[in-house]
C-alpha cells in the first residue's frame, strides 16, 4: 500500500463541488472514477478542503493509498487521458505515510477576482465577478487590516440549518490583501489556515459593499465583533474564487 499525493486543477463551473454527492457531478466523484478505470480498485481521496460549487482551484491538494504498482508518472498521464477536460492533475507523487492533505497542510490561500469596469468580458465571465461601479480600493483595504489574526468569524460563515456542533467558529486568518492588479481587475488574496463555509465569499462579499461606498470601512470590525451574520453582506459568486495553493511544512519558503 502506498500513500500517493495529488495536484488538482480544475475549473469549478461544472461541479456540484468537491465532494461526492449522490445524483451530482463533483471533482471528487471524476477523479475516484479515473482511479478505479486504472487501477481496478474503489479508492477514496481526501482534499486539503472541500471548494463549494462553482468555486475553482489552481492547486488542489489530495491523499489517496493504493497498491497500484504504476509509477507515479505513468499514473499521471493515465489519470489526464481519462479525466474529462475540466479536471487535470498537474503533479502526482509518493508521499509518507504520515501525510494527510487536510491535517497536515499549515495554510491554504484563495484569490477571488473581480473585474470592475463597465463592460462585461465574455473570456473572463467563468473566473471573476463582474462589479460595474468604480470601486474604493483604499478603503476595502483599510477595512480587511482587522480580520487578520484570530477571530470568531460567524458573522461570515454560511451554514443552512446552523452550523454543526463539532465545528468552532474561531479561525486564523495570516493575510488579507486587497489590490487593483490590472486597469480593470480587483484581486482579493486570503491565507489563512483553515475556513468557515462560504467565509471567504461572504467577506469579498461585505468588502465589496464598502468598496462601493455602501458601508464604511470602519463598520467590518464591528461585524467581525457582533458574530451576527445578519450583519454581513451576501456572499460573493462562487465562480470569482479560486483555491490558489495548499501550504505545508516542508514547501521551499
């Protein structure tokens, strides 16, 4: 039995998500099916973090043990020939055994982009988040500097039914930037070691708000204080985020 590591690329678009789900087409379900067409066996992966529908990523990251004999680059190229054009797996190694693309990664960041003109892009429509009005770069800045550290983010978590018990709403967040990388494109970069459901997009999506001049920037802080999700804007399309790069211990700095 060998423990194998998995880098996933996929566009979100046409998932239900990562994660298995009866009668829905997910990353997951097409990559364990690869699997099984090449190695015979019913393999279960396990992702450092479980995107939502319509959420992309450039480098996911995935656990899997098999006794497939196959070298680690033949099963590469296998597993791109049979996965359908929307999931590819950029980089598949030996792993030890210890390994666990979850427990042991130390941080994940995300990058949601918005494409902030007046004309929407038929080429870029898939991957940002079309916001018409000029917005204040500076201030959605100014107001993201309280939301770095540790918090009780359940004023940004998105759980029907209330959350689950097991689940605390205290997460650590290491970076929030927020910056105009092009004429027309807003890139929001988040690392933090673990999320909430939906926080990230329920955070662009306040942030945008003030970006538009429809709350201060002073009011984010007092949100992320209330641990009110009431108070919070609506979270942002899932199509502008992207799960941009998983962190461990023994990446090169």
């Amino acid at each position: 039995m060998r423990r194998l590591r998995l880098v996933l690329e996929y566009d979100g678009t046409g998932f239900a998500g990562f994660q298995v789900q009866p009668g829905r087409r997910s990353v997951q379900g097409v990559v364990e099916q690869a699997l099984r067409g090449i190695t015979g066996e019913s393999l279960r992966i396990v992702p450092a973090g479980r995107t939502d529908a319509g959420v992309h990523a450039r480098a996911q990251v995935a656990h899997v043990d098999s006794e497939s004999g196959l070298a680690t680059g033949e099963l590469a190229r296998a597993l791109n020939a049979l996965l359908p054009e929307d999931v590819a797996v950029t980089d598949l190694a030996l792993a030890p055994p210890d390994f666990h693309a979850r427990k042991s990664a130390t941080g994940k960041l995300y990058a949601y982009r918005i494409l902030n003109r007046a004309d929407p892009s038929a080429l870029r429509a898939r991957y940002s988040w079309h916001v018409r009005g000029a917005l204040d770069i500076a201030s959605m800045a100014r107001a993201a500097v309280p939301l770095v550290g540790s918090h009780d983010f359940s004023a940004f978590r998105s759980a029907p039914g209330g959350p689950p018990e097991h689940e605390r709403p205290r997460r650590t967040l290491y970076r929030v930037e927020v910056q105009r990388t092009d004429d027309d494109e807003v890139r929001l970069e988040i690392l933090g070691r673990s999320f909430l459901r939906q926080m990230v997009r329920n955070l662009v999506g306040t942030l945008v708000e003030i970006g538009q001049g429809r709350r201060p920037a002073e009011e984010l802080a007092a949100i992320l204080a209330s641990c009110d999700r009431s108070r919070a804007a609506q979270a942002a399309p899932a199509h502008g985020l992207c799960l941009e790069r998983v962190l461990y211990d023994e990446d090169p700095a």
